[in-house]
C-alpha cells in the first residue's frame, strides 16, 4: 500500500511539473504569435443554396 501511494505521489508531482512547463510555453507563444495571426487570412466559402439536399441543421 505504501508503494502505491509512493508512486502515485511520485506521478502527481512529475504530472505538476509538465503542467507548469507547458502553461508558461502557452503564455509565451500567446505573446509573440500576436502579430501572426493579424496578418493570416482565412478563407470563407459561402452556402450552396440551391442545393437539392435539405440542411441538417
């Protein structure tokens, strides 16, 4: 039982550890990838109205 919860303490804190990391590389990304996403353009396509085919939602 001891061994269980050793282990388990021991992959809680490793599990905290990565959270960490990867929450401060989410905030430095957000930060630089500002400008990025101003200059990307993103294409819309407008609907088929006169399809046959009735829409499902």
């Amino acid at each position: 039982m001891m061994t269980f919860f050793t282990i388990l303490l021991i992959l809680v804190g490793a599990n905290a550890i990565f959270m960490v990391f990867s929450l401060s590389g989410v905030s430095a990304k957000e930060n630089k990838g500002n400008n990025d996403s101003v200059d990307a353009k993103t294409a819309v396509y407008p609907l088929q109205s006169s399809s046959k085919l009735k829409k499902a939602v």
